[in-house]
C-alpha cells in the first residue's frame, strides 16, 4: 500500500474519528457527574436566593444547612413521608402512573398538564423552631418553555419574600428578562392572598398603579414579552391555588409545622 493511497486515508481518517469519539464519550460520561452535583449546586443557590438568604462567596452546602427540605403530599395537603425528599424527583414523578396527577385543563393555569401528587417543600425555621420561611418549587409554560422556579413565603404564608427562576428557556432580552434583578426586586412583600383567602397574584400587561389597593397583589408586566409575563402570572395562580398549595397552606396555618 502506498503512502497516499486512498485506502491508506481511508484507514488513519477511521482511527482519528475513533478516537475522537472515544475521547469525547469519555469526557460526556467523566463529567456527568459533576454536570448532576453543578445542577444541585445552582438549584440550592435559587432556593437560598428566593428566600434571600444567598451570600457570595460562602459555601452553598454550608449555607443550605438551615433549610429543611420536606415532602409534602397534595392529594392529603400535608406532609409526608412516603419517599426521601432528599432523592425525590418530583419531575419524574410528575410522568409515573404511580405518583402522576393529571390536571384537569380547565384547572390547567399553567398549561403543564401533569404534575407530581408530591412536591419537595424548603423550611426555613427560626432559633426558637417556628417557621420563618416557606420555599415552594412552581413551574409552568413561558412562550417557547417551561420555567422552573421558588417562591418563598413569609412566616404568614401570604407574603413573598422572593421569587426566582432557576431554569427556563425563554428570549434572552425578551421573556429572559424574568431573570432581570430588577423585575425580580418586585416580588418581595407582594401578598398571593386577599383578605377572604382568594389566590390575587398577578403579573399584569403594563406597569402598576402604585396608588392602586390592589398594587399590592400586583408586579409590573415585561415589555416586548407579554406571553411569558402571563405564562409566570399564570403558574403562579396555578400553584398558589387550590389545585395547588392552597389547600396546604391554609392546613399549614391552622396546625404550624409538626416535627
Ligand atoms: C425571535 C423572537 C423571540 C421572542 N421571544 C419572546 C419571549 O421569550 N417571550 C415573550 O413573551 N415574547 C417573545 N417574543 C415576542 C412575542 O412574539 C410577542 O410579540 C410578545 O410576547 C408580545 O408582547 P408585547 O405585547 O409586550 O409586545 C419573541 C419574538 C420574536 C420574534
């Protein structure tokens, strides 16, 4: 065989791609790991960022130490334990038949058609073992996504201390802006609830009245992305609502937090 025969080419282009794809499934499976731990690592950064409790440069493992996650059952409204909220995957759990709830589309807010029958909750307790803070997970349709996020709750379980989305897939500089810093700094002290119970959160289409009794219940909507602005005002609804944590919530204020 000559030096330039094609079969010569041929046969050293073979090797290179073998070892390339090799090389680059080794590197796929090597770095798995560390992708899933990065994944955990950023989803406990939102948690602690929606609860505002986030401080640079500070270990996140150590500052998780102070949130409790438990598992909460919807269909009982309570906690519960039938699996390890540590390991549960709620998104897993949102497609087996055995942990599936279908919603029924017209309770559909947030346009997800399945969801989990449990949901991984974050307590945050005070010194004295009272609940301070209340971190749920929320996710429904954007335009193009399904966007994933926390709100935390105030030791009344109406008021937002903060809220955060930590994986979506919107426009970046359109419906991305939920990410903005400065759309999320309207979040902390809006009320989910009015006085008779009713779920009241939403994010409007323009900006709102400050001078309005209703502000309160009230963020501003994005400009240029109208569609992701109502898909957050409604998982929102959905999640805070009686298809959702509702029923919970009020349970939860009735009982307090059983050890
Ligand atoms: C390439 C492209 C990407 C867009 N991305 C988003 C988006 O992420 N979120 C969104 O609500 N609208 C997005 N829009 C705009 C929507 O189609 C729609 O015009 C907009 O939500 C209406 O909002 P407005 O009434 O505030 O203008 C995008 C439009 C284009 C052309």
């Amino acid at each position: 065989m000559s030096r330039d025969s094609t079969a010569k080419v041929l046969t050293v282009a073979f090797l290179l791609c073998l070892i390339c794809s090799i090389l680059v499934s080794a590197a796929a499976v090597g770095l798995n790991s560390r992708q899933e731990q990065n994944k955990i690592q950023e989803k406990r950064k939102n948690i602690l960022q929606a609860a505002g409790l986030y401080e640079e440069g500070r270990p996140i493992e150590a500052q998780f130490e102070k949130i409790q996650p438990r598992l909460v059952d919807l269909q009982q409204d309570a906690f519960s334990r039938d699996f390890d909220p540590i390991t549960f995957d709620s998104r897993a759990a949102a497609r087996d038949p055995e942990t599936r709830y279908r919603i029924p589309p017209e309770q559909d807010l947030a346009k997800i058609k399945s969801r989990s029958r449990y949901k991984v909750v974050y307590l945050v307790m005070n010194n004295d073992g009272d609940l301070q803070q209340l971190i749920l997970p929320v996710h429904g349709k954007g335009l193009w996504s399904t966007m994933y996020g926390f709100i935390a709750l105030a030791d009344d379980l109406s008021t937002i201390n903060g809220f955060a989305f930590y994986e979506h897939g919107e426009t970046p500089g359109l419906g991305g802006e939920i990410d903005n810093p400065a759309w999320k700094k309207q979040w902390p002290g809006k009320k989910v609830y009015g006085p008779s119970g009713e779920t009241r959160i939403d994010v409007l289409k323009g900006t709102v009245d400050r001078a309005s009794a209703n502000a309160v219940y009230q963020v501003d909507g994005l400009a240029g992305a109208t569609l992701t602005a109502r898909g957050v005002g409604n998982l929102l609804r959905y999640w805070m609502g009686e298809d959702g944590y509702k029923p919970f919530l009020e349970k939860l204020k009735e009982e307090g937090v059983k050890p």
